[in-house]
C-alpha cells in the first residue's frame, strides 16, 4: 500500500500546468485500454530521441554546417526553453481540442521538426529543433496526466511503462544514431530516421485514445481554491532546485558525447556512453522514488545520488580517459534525482490543488533556467577549447543543487 501510495504522489508531481483546466471545467478522460498504454509507451519513446540523437553526433552536424560554438550552445539549450514554455501552451491546448487530439497535435509537431530540421542549414536546423521539441515540451506535459487520469487504478503500473519507455527511447537514440550516421552515410539521414517513430507513435495514439462516451469517467473539479505560491519562499527553493537538476541532466545529455569524442574515444563508444546515462534511470526510477518519498525526509537521497553525479564531474575534469565507464556509470546513478525533483513537488504540498501551482511553476521557471546551462557549457568550451572551466561550472551547480536538495527535502510545506 506503501508503494502506491508514493507512486501516486510522485505522478501528481507531474501532472502540471495541463491540469489547470481541471479547475475550470468536467471532461471525459481517455478509456484506458491496452492499446492507450502502449500509445502511452510510443509517445514516452518519442521525449527523448530528438535530443540525444543529435548530441551523439553534434559535432559532424557543427562541422558540416560551417557553425561556430555559439551555435551548438543555442542548439543545445532549444529543448530546455521549450520544455518551460510548454507550461503554458500544453493547457491551452488540453482545453480547447481535449486531451487525446492535443497529445496527437504533439507528436505531428515533433514530427514535422524532426524532418524539418535535416532539410537546410544551421538556422533551419534550429528553427526543426525548436518545432521538434516544442512538440516534445507539451508532451511531457500531457502524457503523464493521462496516465493518472486513465489509469485511477494502475498508476503506479503504467507510471513504470511512460518512465521506462522515456529512458529507453532517451537510450536508443544516443545508441543508434551514430551506428545509423555511418549506414545511412551522414547525419540528416540518421537523425530524420527518428520521424518514423513519431510518426508510429502518432499513428498508434491516433487508433487508442478515445474520449470515454458522455456520463462515463470524468475528471472534476475538487480541493480548495488555486492559491499563488510566488510568495513562497520554499516554493522558490523547490523551483530553483528542479532547474539546477534540469540544467545538470540536458547539459550532459547535449555535450557529454562530444566531451569523450574529444578525448579520443570512438563516436558510437560515446554514443553508447550517452545511452548508459539515460537507460541507468530505469531501474532507479522504479526503487528510489517508492523509498524515498514515504519518508519524511528527502535531502538524504537528494544529497547521496547528487554527490555521486558531483564525483563523476571531478573524474572527468581532472581525468576524462582514465575512466570514462566508470565515470558514466556514476552521472547515470547521479542523475537518478530526478524523479526526486518531481516527487517533491508532491510531499511539500498539502493538497492537489498546491500540487499543480508548484509544479507548473517548478517546471515552467525551471526549465527556463535549465536552459542556461547548456548554452554556457558550450560557450565556455569554445572560449577555451577545453572543458576543465565547463566542468568546474557544473560542478558549481551540482553543489548548490545539493544545498537546495537538503532544503526541500525537509519535511515542511509551502
């Protein structure tokens, strides 16, 4: 009982500014059949690839482009941007198509990103990275308030399906683009070959989600009234905290595998590396977050596996080819706070209602803020043509990322 009961809590972490229109308005929620859980499982797979795909193989994309190191920042800091501005769109859109038609607008956007962005130069490989992940934004958004609005009584269940499938599909697109990039004989090939996934999952999600018939399940307004936390001095922390994660999490996603490459090791041994990082969240997601978060404390957790990610940040600055598994491993335990980025959000308020005003605005400031550290990464790197300063900047953010960890991991509510 346990058990579910933190699943629970963790998935109301997600279910963000979407259930803004809970508030306002009854809607009939998707039927939860077997076929929606593995439209649930396609569009997950599809949340991650248009990132990592490219950051397995960056560097050939900046050299045949003929773009400067600013670029790769900007190119590297698009997702984050959007992920936060998704805050806002992703409401707006549940309200106004409903949820199923809103999910399947997400992923015919990141499909049309993904294509676009292989077709020209550098501008328009920005400009399909944006749309791709704009399209990606929403859905993070969205997906998960279907799983808990489907699925009342299987959430932990399908909760573990959407974050395996994000981890894996995070995995498979590092693994398999730069395998792809030497087929398919250059990168817009192997990077645009991700659009018949999404096309798949669009697809699918198109046959399974279904709106259950007038008088069946709806999902209504309850709880007290939306209060704002901008005043709250905890919800600030709890804000601050999830970007410092986010930035931590999308800087080595978009230039880790450019860091081994540049240190000697082969592009698809760096394109594994980078899958590690992302395929060691699924077993972490299904054993931290059921223990962690039905304690009364968290920074404990939150300090441990932010101190290992801190760990493998010094290995790499100060011997990135001594060991660069081990150092992966390590950033892929690391960066196993996430789902405790989410999970607080839920056991530092005291009913659904605050759950959705702190984690839209965690979500939507912080990934704002995540973007940053993407982009001065790559600007430092050029700067230098080093990483030493790079890595001793994330460093910095790892350390205040676990001061704020041990604050929000109290037991308290804002």
């Amino acid at each position: 009982m346990s058990i579910q009961y933190a699943g629970d809590r963790a998935e109301e972490t997600i279910v963000t500014g979407a259930a803004e229109s809970v508030d306002r308005r009854r809607y009939a929620a998707l039927l939860g059949t077997p076929l929606l859980v593995v439209g649930v499982a396609l569009a997950a797979s599809n949340l991650r690839p248009a990132v990592t795909s490219m950051a397995s193989v960056l560097g050939e994309v900046r050299d045949g482009l003929g773009a400067s190191a600013v670029w790769s920042s900007v190119l590297t800091a698009v997702p984050t941007v959007c992920f936060g501005l998704a805050a806002v769109a992703a409401p707006v859109l549940a309200r106004r198509f409903g949820m199923a038609r809103a999910v399947g607008i997400s992923l015919a956007v990141l499909t049309v990103g993904l294509l676009l962005r292989i077709v020209d130069g550098p501008w328009v490989v920005l400009g399909g990275t944006f749309v791709a992940t704009a399209g990606i934004g929403i859905g993070n958004v969205l997906i998960p308030v279907v799983v808990k609005e489907s699925f009342p009584n299987a959430v932990g269940r399908v909760t573990g399906v959407y974050t395996a499938a994000l981890a894996a599909g995070g995995g498979i697109g590092a693994a398999f683009t730069p395998p792809m990039d030497e087929l398919f004989g250059g990168w817009r090939a192997s990077i645009g070959a991700w659009a018949a996934l999404s096309l798949a999952a669009l697809l699918v999600w198109g046959i399974g989600a279904r709106h259950a018939a007038i008088g069946g399940p709806t999902v209504a307004a309850a709880g007290p009234e939306r209060r704002s936390l901008l005043r709250s001095p905890l919800a600030w922390a709890v804000t601050a905290f999830f970007g410092l994660q986010a930035l931590v999490a999308y800087t080595a996603m978009g230039w880790f595998s450019e860091l081994f490459v540049s240190v000697g090791i082969p592009r698809t041994d760096a394109g594994y590396m980078l899958a590690l990082i992302n395929l060691i969240g699924i077993p972490l997601s299904f054993i931290v977050p059921p223990i962690a978060l039905n304690r009364r404390s968290q920074s404990g957790w939150i300090v441990g596996l932010a101190s290992v990610a801190l760990a493998s940040v010094i290995g790499m600055a100060v011997a990135p080819a001594a060991a660069p598994w081990l150092w992966t491993v390590m950033l892929g335990i690391g960066m196993g706070v996430f789902p405790l980025g989410l999970g607080v959000i839920a056991v530092r308020t005291r009913n659904s209602v605050d759950t959705t005003s702190l984690s839209a605005m965690a979500q939507g400031f912080g990934y704002l803020f995540a973007a940053s550290g993407p982009f001065l990464f790559g600007v430092l790197h050029g700067l230098t043509g080093g990483w030493t300063l790079s890595l001793c900047l994330l460093a910095g953010a790892i350390v205040v990322e676990m001061v704020l960890g041990w604050i929000v991991g109290r037991p308290r509510f804002v």
